[in-house]
C-alpha cells in the first residue's frame, strides 16, 4: 500500500483531526507544531513591529510592551522609559496622580503689587521647584506648601520671561520627590495627559483630558505689573492667541513661544504645574488658560482652552535658570 493511499471506508481526517486506526504520517512529512512557530518566526516579527514602532518617539512603550510591563493601549509620549506609575496603576489617570502629585506643589507669591497664587514642579531632591515667570515675578516674598502640607519659604534663583519660566529653591528641604522630565518631542496629537496644580488655591487638583494640539504660538505679556493686576482680578494671565487677546490685556511687551494645547481642565493657580504623560513623565509646564471674558474669580473657570510651555523647552533652559538668569 502506498504512503498516500488508504482503505476504502477509513475517513479522510482534517489536519488537528486523529484517526487512532490510521498510521501517523512519516515524521519527515508534518510542519512544525503551533506552538513551535510561534515562539520563533511568528515572535520575531512581533518583536519587529514593536522596535519599528519604537523608532518614531516610542521607544518605552515598545519595551515594556515586549516584556509586559504596559496594559495594552497605553501610550507613551517620552521617548525614555520610566516607572513612575505603579504596575498595577499604568495607563490610569489614578496612577499617574498618585505617583506625580506629591512632586507637585503650591506657591504663594507677594509682590508690591499684590499677591499671586500657582503652581510648581519638584526638580531636585533639595528643593529647586520650576514654575511660570508670572507666578513669581518681582515677589519679595514666597511661600511654597507640598502635596503632604509642609509649607517652606523660597527664593527666586533664575528667571526667562521670554519663555515664561522660572527656577526657585526651598529653603531647608531635603528629600522631596523630584519628578521625571518626559520627552515632548514625542507627544503626539490624541494622547492622554493629566494636569496637576492647584487652581483657586486647591492643592494638588487633578484633571485629565487630551493633546489637543501641537505648536501653537502663545503670546503672553513680559510685564510683570501687567500680569498680576489681571490675576488679582481673576482673570488669570493674559495671553494672545490667534489674533486675539485673552484674559485682559497684554501690554506692550510680550514673548511668543510654541506651546501644547490640552484640553484639561486648567484654571487660575494651575500656571506653573505639571501636564503630564501615561508614564508619570513631565511633558509640559501649564501656563495659560482660557476665560470667558469678563469672568471674575468666582465664575472663571476651564472652557477646555490650555497652553503647556514644552518640557523640552524647559530642559533646554535650566543650566541658565540655574545660573541665575534673568529677566
């Protein structure tokens, strides 16, 4: 009898079908098992497309995603991987304020003319904290208060108004939990973010929404006076956008800068806080908001228009914010 030949009555049996009457075929005959390929070519071109995708800007997401250290459909704007967030927490908005907020802090600043309210981003372990030029501009006085309630006195170190950045230092502060500066070349438009500030004096506020947009050019005032007269009346800080101004006027002098837009919800006192990745990664420092015109501070309040300083913009700026820039 043949090898393909078989008697007449047997069935013909389908490839995971077993015939216990029939001979198995000769052992040079089968292809590999299933779970044989699977663990060789089928995994390597799995692990391709992941290092493919990889080399557009995610290269975190690629890593952890191969060793199973994201939930499916997270996604990841820094371009270096970071454990931020909890396993169990990755990819939730839960998780990411449970591991950022306390890197986030309220600042109290008072000036000749008034006081202001912000936010502000640990950078160190011994206190330097980021935040808007505008929140801390001509203060003689600051006070800064951690997500855990411990207040501490600051001082202005640098400033760079035409990015609208500054670096303060706590005084006597020793093992804070700095936070992890992202990469904001990789953000892409659509991506989940969560902001953290304390808006109206709310510390360690939470909000989450998307990317909006990318590039925008914001045009915010230089004047420091000019700034904290419309804050004082709740209008937050003025800015341009597209022709139009918002949030009173900006005055004469102003910077442009290219900013992430986000619609979190940000509201006045969240300038100078964190917007932030699925990872726990800093990709941008809020500073603008949106507000209806005319609105006092009992009724200004999101309108999902906010602005992001980028968080590369930032690490391009601190050696000379470090230096003792200013102006």
């Amino acid at each position: 009898m043949s090898e393909n030949s078989r008697p007449s009555g047997v069935p013909e049996y389908g490839p995971h079908q077993v015939n216990p009457e029939w001979p198995p075929p000769p052992v040079h005959a089968p292809a590999a098992p299933a779970h044989r390929r699977q663990r060789g070519p089928a995994k390597l071109l799995v692990a391709v497309a992941i290092v493919a995708a990889a080399v557009g800007g995610t290269t975190a997401y690629g890593v952890q995603e191969l060793t199973g250290g994201t939930s499916a459909g997270v996604t990841a704007s820094s371009a270096a991987g970071t454990d931020v967030v909890p396993a169990s927490l990755k990819g939730t908005v839960a998780g990411v304020a449970k591991a950022v907020s306390p890197s986030i802090v309220e600042i109290k600043a008072a000036s000749s003319s008034g006081s202001a309210t912000g936010s502000g981003v640990i950078v160190t372990e011994d206190g330097e904290v980021v935040t808007n030029s505008h929140v801390v501009a001509g203060a003689s006085q600051i006070q800064v208060r951690t997500n855990d309630g411990k207040s501490y006195s600051a001082r202005v170190v640098g400033t760079d108004s035409s990015k609208d950045l500054a670096l303060i230092k706590l005084e006597d502060a020793s093992g804070l939990k700095a936070a992890t500066l992202g990469d904001s070349d990789g953000v892409r438009v659509g991506d989940q973010v969560v902001a953290i500030g304390s808006p109206e004096g709310l510390t360690g506020t939470v909000t989450s929404g998307i990317v909006s947009a990318l590039d925008r050019d914001v045009t915010v005032s230089t004047d420091e006076s000019q700034g904290q007269q419309q804050q004082q009346r709740g209008g937050g800080w003025p800015f341009e956008f597209g022709g139009q101004e918002f949030n009173g006027d900006t005055g004469g002098s102003t910077t442009t800068y290219k900013a992430i837009q986000t619609d979190a919800s940000l509201n006045p006192g969240n300038s100078g806080g964190a917007l932030i990745d699925m990872n726990g990664d800093i990709i941008g420092i809020n500073s603008a908001m949106y507000a209806p015109s005319g609105a006092e501070s009992s009724t200004a309040g999101s309108v999902g228009l906010g602005f992001a300083i980028p968080v590369n913009t930032l690490k391009a700026d601190l050696p000379d914010l470090r230096a003792g820039a200013g102006g």
